[in-house]
C-alpha cells in the first residue's frame, strides 16, 4: 500500500470556509500522490475550534462543548473526501460527548464507499482525565479493508503493550497511531512504544503527530512530533526498524510522510523472521520458568 502520514501544524483558522479549504486542499496534496490510506494525528479536529470567539476557543472546557456542533459537518466533509479520492482515511480525533454525558477521544475511518467504522482512546493521560475530564472507551475494532486488516491505537493507547497484542492475535497487520503530545518527551515515549510494538507483534506501527504552537487554544497549546513508521527489525528491514520519518520535530507547516509499506514482507518474519517474538511472546507468562529467585533483597 502507498501510505501517507501528516505531521500536522497547528494553524489558526477563523473562517470556516477556509478551514474546510485547507482541509481539502492538504487531502487532495496526498490523494494526488497515489496515497492509499491517509493519517492525521489525535485532536487535529480542535483546528476547528480557531472559528470560535477568542474567549470561548482560549477555554478549554467551553471549547470543546463548543466543537460538539461542529463534528457532523466535518465528519461529513471527511466522507466526501475519501470517496472523491477512492482513498482509505483516518481524520484524526475529536472529543466527542456521548449520550451517556461523558466525553470520549474517538478516532474514524473513512473508505471509499464511506465510514468504516470508529476507535476510542481506550487509557487517558493525566491531562485528559485531570484537565478535560475525558474517559477511556472500551473495546478494540479491527477494520479489514482491501489494503489488509488495520488497527487504531490513539497516542497514549500505545505505551500499553496488551492492546497491540490482542489486535495483532485478531489479525491485524498494521496499527495506525493518530498522536498528540506538547512536550519531546512525550513524543519519544510515544515513539518508543511505537517502536516496541512494532517489535513484540512483528507487524508495522504508524505514527501522525501535532507540531507548532497555538497560543490562542488551552487544548493545543504546543505541539511536538515526527510522522513515522515502525517495523520489527529483523530480516530486510532496517536495522534500526524505523522505516522512514519526517526530517524535523516540529515545523510550522503541515506535510505528509508518503512510504510504500509492503505488509506481506513483515507478515514473513513471524515464520522466517531471525526471532520469532509473536511465537515466544507466551513463554514469559510461564510460572514454571520465570519466576523471582529468592526474596528479591540485594545480598
């Protein structure tokens, strides 16, 4: 597949024809490339919330009550975009309220006969659950497309190794990572979950980010990232298992990271691979060979 991964700038746009031309615009930049499936990071949805009064976009709570009645018309556009290119699309995130009263991160994917289905952001970082008031949904979806069997893992979800495992036991080939962190080391983290995913379930991971800064949003605030993909390292990967990323950390344009992925490659290793970490992965659960010798006191 030809896959293509934005690292996306925060901008701010007041007006919101021009959102929704720059939205179609940086669609149609990847589409035109022969992309097959296009990612954009987590809360890349709250762009939107630049068309509010700046007393309202510069509250956080207000904010995202404010973008609740935005989200059809985006999703909508969405839509309408990946079946005018024919292309497979994860737009990102948005906090979404649900019926229940409880605010969810909520990732879709679009294809070219439309919405394919959604993922919530299963663990909350502190400042979701402490600042926002967000909470984790429950359940993992597994998308089979014609490009394979994908999975979505929203930023945080893949510093966890549990459910990257139970999607690649369902079949999943490749993790989608819509992501958004303000600081480098948050990133990093990020990316080294990545990474050790990619690893220990011998499939590939693929990270789009945030960068740049919006002093006029508390949710957006700051922003760093590199679009990258992940793969196990092992027999014609690189030796690193990092496949490509974007060039800097952080930029004040939005770009796409385009890579030709061939799933079929990775999928050999768990047979032919010089070790077989998918095989293994149950041996470290096994109490009659790994277990604490003596009382775990230093001597």
């Amino acid at each position: 597949m030809h896959l293509a991964l934005c690292q996306y700038a925060i901008e701010l746009f007041e007006d919101s024809h021009d959102y929704q031309a720059h939205l179609e615009s940086l669609i149609e930049q990847a589409a035109v490339r022969g992309a097959e499936l296009l990612v954009m990071p987590e809360y890349s949805s709250l762009v939107m919330t630049g068309q509010m009064p700046p007393d309202i976009r510069g509250d956080l709570h207000a904010s995202i009550a404010a973008l609740q009645p935005m989200l059809p018309a985006w999703l909508e556009q969405c839509e309408a975009l990946a079946r005018r290119f024919g292309i497979y699309l994860v737009p990102g995130s948005a906090p979404v309220l649900d019926d229940d009263g409880v605010y969810r991160n909520r990732a879709w994917l679009y294809g070219p006969s439309g919405l394919i289905g959604t993922q919530d952001k299963l663990i909350m970082t502190r400042f979701e659950r402490e600042h926002w008031g967000i909470e984790g949904g429950s359940g993992l979806q597994v998308f089979d497309t014609a490009l394979g069997k994908l999975g979505i893992l929203i930023c945080y979800d893949n510093e966890f190794p549990m459910a990257a495992r139970l999607l690649a036991e369902q079949g999943v080939d490749l993790i989608v990572s819509p992501s958004c962190t303000d600081t480098e080391s948050g990133y990093y983290r990020v990316r080294t979950g990545a990474r050790a995913r990619a690893l220990e379930n011998q499939i590939a991971v693929a990270v789009s980010p945030t960068v740049g800064e919006a002093a006029w949003s508390q949710a957006l605030d700051y922003n760093y990232g590199r679009a990258g993909l992940y793969v196990p390292a092992d027999i014609g990967m690189p030796a690193s298992g990092v496949v490509a990323q974007s060039e800097h950390i952080t930029i004040d344009r939005s770009s796409w990271l385009h890579i030709d992925l061939d799933l079929s490659a990775i999928a050999s290793l768990r047979d032919e691979g010089q070790v077989l970490l998918r095989r293994d992965w149950p041996e470290q659960f096994d109490p009659s060979r790994i277990y604490v010798i003596g009382d775990g006191e230093s001597k």
